[in-house]
C-alpha cells in the first residue's frame, strides 16, 4: 500500500507541474495563483502543501520541467546540420507566437523570473546552462568559448524576438520582428559554418 501511495504521490505531483507549467506562461507568474494552478490539475488548495513548500518552490520546478523537456527536443533533433535551422524556423513562427502555453518557458516568464526568488532564478540558470552547452556542441566549432558565445547568442536572437513580437500591437510588426530574428538567426548559423570551415583541421 505504501508503494501506490509513494507513485500516486509521485503522479499527481507530476499532473500539477505539467498543469502549471501551461498556466504559468499563459498568466505569467505574479497572475497565477495556488488556487488556479491546483485547480487546472483537478485538486484543491488543501493539496497543494502536500507537494510543495511554497509557490516559489512549484515555479522553480515548472521551470526545470519545462527547460528539460525543450532540452530533450534539441538533443533529440538529427545532429545533420539542417535540424536546428528547422528548430529556429518553428520557434520563431506566428504558431508559436501565438499559443504562449505551449510554448518556450524563456520567452513567456523570463521578465518575471529575473525579479524572482532565488530558488527560481537558480532553477532557470541550471537549465539555461545545459541548453546552452548542446546549442554550442551543435555548432562543431572546435574554439568552446566561441562555440559558447555563438550559443548564447543565437538563444538571445530567439528569446528576445519572441517577447518582442508578443509586446506590440500591431501585427504587421509583430511579423516583421520576427521575420527579423529568423533573419538574423539564421546568420548566426551560417556563421558558425564559416567557422568551421575556416578553422585549422
């Protein structure tokens, strides 16, 4: 008995991350409260300490759920050369602009998580630096700090473009914005060819 209860635990813990984490970028942070994000995973606030100490405790975790399944994309994406530019395509389109909730936790939460609690801002840092060291792998430039940089950057180009064609209310803009980070992503991957190509053998 003790084990179902142990894995049911485990499960409904499971169901209340997942539920959050697509309120958490819809909302924001500071919008959703305990009572909404219990309520979206079919349990009452009564549960919610059951599972978690607090709110930031919860927020810390959706972010290192959501930042490890968007890692588990890009690991699991052909390392051809032509895969992550279909990455970059998908990220940076109207669809994904459009539907926040099932989106990237970065470009829906990163405003709320820079003047978050520690515990969340740790969080988001652990899985930040994991996404970065793949996208730099990815690159097969053998300079790692240039590898690194050209990461960072290129993961700066889509987060950014992404929180800014949400921002206006225009969407002819909103098009343009992100038809200019496709534009300059992509750059940043020919970039990285010409680095290799360049670099001694």
């Amino acid at each position: 008995m003790a084990r179902y209860d142990s894995e049911h635990k485990a499960q409904t813990r499971a169901r209340v991350v997942e539920a959050a984490g697509r309120r958490l970028k819809k909302d924001g942070i500071d919008g959703a409260g305990v009572s909404a994000l219990m309520s979206d995973a079919g349990l009452t606030n009564g549960a919610f300490y059951a599972h978690f100490a607090s709110k930031d405790e919860l927020v810390a975790v959706v972010i290192a759920d959501q930042l490890a399944a968007q890692l588990n994309t890009l690991e699991s994406l052909p390392d051809d050369g032509h895969s992550l530019q279909t990455y970059i395509e998908g990220y940076l389109s109207s669809k994904h602009r459009d539907q926040r909730e099932n989106g990237c936790p970065s470009a829906a939460l990163l405003s709320e998580i820079s003047r978050a609690k520690p515990l969340v801002q740790q969080s988001f840092t652990d899985g930040l630096e994991a996404m970065i060291a793949v996208v730099a792998r990815r690159t097969h430039i053998d300079d790692t700090s240039a590898a690194r940089t050209l990461a960072i950057g290129l993961m700066s180009t889509l987060i950014g473009t992404m929180q800014l064609s949400r921002a206006v209310s225009d969407p002819t803009l909103s098009h343009e914005i992100l038809a200019a980070g496709l534009t300059n992503a992509s750059r940043l991957l020919e970039n990285s060819t010409t680095m290799k190509e360049t670099s001694p053998r």
